[in-house]
C-alpha cells in the first residue's frame, strides 16, 4: 500500500517499510509486492464514489504489475507532449504500470476511453496518457479538498486501487 498526503507533504508507506520525503517535487514510490508471474494488461478501469473518498479501480488479466507513482501539478500525453487536464484540478498522481493496454499482437485489452472526466466530489478525471512499449501510464487528477492519495493492489480479480480520501 502506498500513501500519498497532499498537497506539498507526501507520505509513502508500503509492505517494506514506512518512508517520509517533504518537498515540492514530485515523489516516486515504487511498488511491486505483488508482481504478475507473465504478461499482465489492463482490462477495465472504472471510479465509484464513497462516503469519505472517491475510487478508481485499475483492472488487470493475470497477476498485477509492478507501478509506481508520481504526484505533480500537470500531466502530459507521452507520445504528443500535449498536456491533459482536468477541470478544478489542484494536483495529479500518474501511475507508471510494468503493463499494456493491448496485447502483443497490438489488439486492445482495454477498449474504455483514454480520456473522462468525472463528476465526483473529489476524483476530476482520469487518462491513459501512456500506452507504448509495456509502459502504460495513468493520471488520475484530483480537487485541492484531498488530504491523502492511497494506493494499494487486490487480487482475485487482480487490480490497483487508488482511493482520493477527502
């Protein structure tokens, strides 16, 4: 599990141990505790809203791939450059996934589209704003109400969950 606090102070815990790194730049956290035995691709992606904060879900084939994170205040399409954004944004995490959204023979596992904004309280929008080469990137942007980003990974189904707690 991953914890991000927002906005400028970022809190990092996973299953190998608890981290705290405070500053203006954008924070990395590595994951793997739960790497997938062969390919892995992402199938679905989906947002729900709780009581106390908003969830998207990352769905995976076989097994979760190993991810990290980075939060920053933009995001950017890796192959154009151009930038995505969602309205009244304050801050963004972009998921950096050891997957694919499509197969080896370039056949899309993942068929949703690349770019939604949302209507939840706090969770304003997602992207894939990278799918090349087994790299497949995921920007998730969020309100400046977020205090904590937390990721963490489920299995049976395999998935990445990232929850925006208000």
């Amino acid at each position: 599990m991953a914890v991000v606090s927002v906005p400028r102070r970022h809190l990092v815990r996973s299953a190998l141990g608890v981290a705290a790194v405070v500053g203006i730049a954008a924070t990395t956290v590595l994951s793997g505790t739960a790497q997938a035995a062969g390919a892995t691709y992402l199938t679905n992606i989906r947002t729900g809203e709780h009581a106390t904060y908003d969830r998207v879900v990352l769905d995976f084939s076989a097994g979760v791939p190993a991810y990290g994170s980075t939060t920053s205040n933009e995001l950017y399409q890796c192959a154009s450059g151009k930038p995505i954004s969602f309205p009244n944004s304050a801050e963004y995490l972009e998921l950096d996934i050891a997957s694919a959204a499509h197969d080896d023979n370039g056949n899309p596992t993942y068929t949703g589209p690349r770019q939604v904004t949302t209507n939840l309280p706090s969770l304003t929008g997602y992207a894939i704003t990278c799918d090349f080469e087994g790299k497949l990137k995921v920007g998730i942007g969020y309100k400046s109400n977020v205090h904590q980003v937390v990721t963490s990974v489920l299995t049976n189904p395999s998935r990445i969950v990232i929850d925006v707690q208000r």
